[in-house]
C-alpha cells in the first residue's frame, strides 16, 4: 500500500507541474488524480463537479508511460473544462482533442518521455 500511496503523491505532483506548465493552470486544483485498477490506460470523469484523473495501477512501474497517459487524459480534461463536447462516437478523440495533443507535442510536454 505504502508503494500506491508514493505513487499516488508523485502523479499528483506531475498534474500540478503539468497543470502550470501546459495548461496555464486551468485544471481545478479540486481535481483527483490518483492510480486505479482500471480497464483502460486513462479515464477521465466528472462526479457532482469534480473532476477524476485516474490512470491504470500497471503504469506505476512505468512512470514515462503513466506521464504520457497523464498528460492525454488532463487533454481531455482540459476540453471539458472549456465546454468541448464532441460527437459521442468519436469518445472525445475528435479534432479538437488531436489539436490539444499537438499544442503539448509543440510546447515540449513530451520532452524525456518519448
């Protein structure tokens, strides 16, 4: 447990890094972020006006990995706050997403971790 609880503080030291870094801090700092047994790499989601992060438990062994996860999952945080819906079928992958990922490829994001 002691090693979740690490990891836990760790990925949330990188949203906040990340957060002033990329997004100019727009994500709430209500916001948890936090490792989860889950059934994909990243889930983002909003409960009662909270925004959730979670990333896959796996990703702990792999800290780049889970950096990356991270940053594509506070993307689409990111276009939730500023009201981006989307179509449905395009499960918040649409153009708008894609643009956001290449801001952060632009502004160096993935600098060390690809």
């Amino acid at each position: 447990m002691a090693k979740k609880a690490r990891a836990d503080r760790w990925l949330r030291k990188m949203f906040i890094t990340m957060n002033r870094a990329f997004f100019d801090g727009k994500l709430p700092k209500s916001t948890i972020v936090r490792f989860a047994r889950i059934k994909d790499d990243g889930v983002t989601g909003t409960e009662e006006g909270v925004s959730t992060i979670l990333i896959h438990s796996d990703l702990i062994e792999h800290p780049d990995l889970g950096a990356i996860v991270l940053l594509h999952e506070m993307n689409h945080a990111y276009l939730r706050h500023l009201g981006y819906i989307g179509y449905d079928h395009l499960g918040g992958h649409g153009t708008r997403f894609h643009a956001g990922i290449d801001r952060l490829y632009i502004a160096g994001a993935y600098e060390t971790l690809l």
